[in-house]
C-alpha cells in the first residue's frame, strides 16, 4: 500500500500477481489465488475480485514507482 517495499520484495509480490495459474486472470485480482483448493469465483472473500482491494495494489504499485505501466493495465483491467 505505502510502496516502500524492498525491490526484492516488490518483485515477488508482482511474479505473484501476474502469474496467470494465480492472481492474473480476466479481471484481477482475485481475493484468493486461483490454484488455491478453496477457490470459488462465486463466494465472497473465497475468489471474487473486489474494486477496494485492488485500488490498494494498484495505488501501491504507482508509489513505488517501477510498476506504473503494470497499476495502469490493473486499474483498466479490474
């Protein structure tokens, strides 16, 4: 959210995020991961992606200042 992650971090969060067998899907991003046994597109906080979740990643992938393209396609996609 702050953006004052370490580069390190910020970089697996974001392989994370963008793994399509994850979080990157049509609409990103799931409240839990695809590959995840309790997935369920259908049931709140088990899959279904939430605008206010996602303004926080987007807003704090803008901050930290390496993934503006990335937050852009987010917020387009989301």
């Amino acid at each position: 959210m702050t953006g004052r992650l370490s580069r390190d971090k910020t970089d697996r969060l974001i392989a994370h995020l963008t793994n399509r067998d994850e979080f990157w899907c049509d609409h990103p991003l799931p409240t839990v991961a695809l590959n995840d046994p309790k997935f369920n597109p259908n049931q709140m906080w088990r899959g279904p992606t939430w605008v206010n979740i996602n303004h926080l990643f987007i807003e704090g992938l803008a901050r930290a200042g390496l993934y503006r393209t990335r937050a852009r396609t987010m917020r387009q996609d989301a």
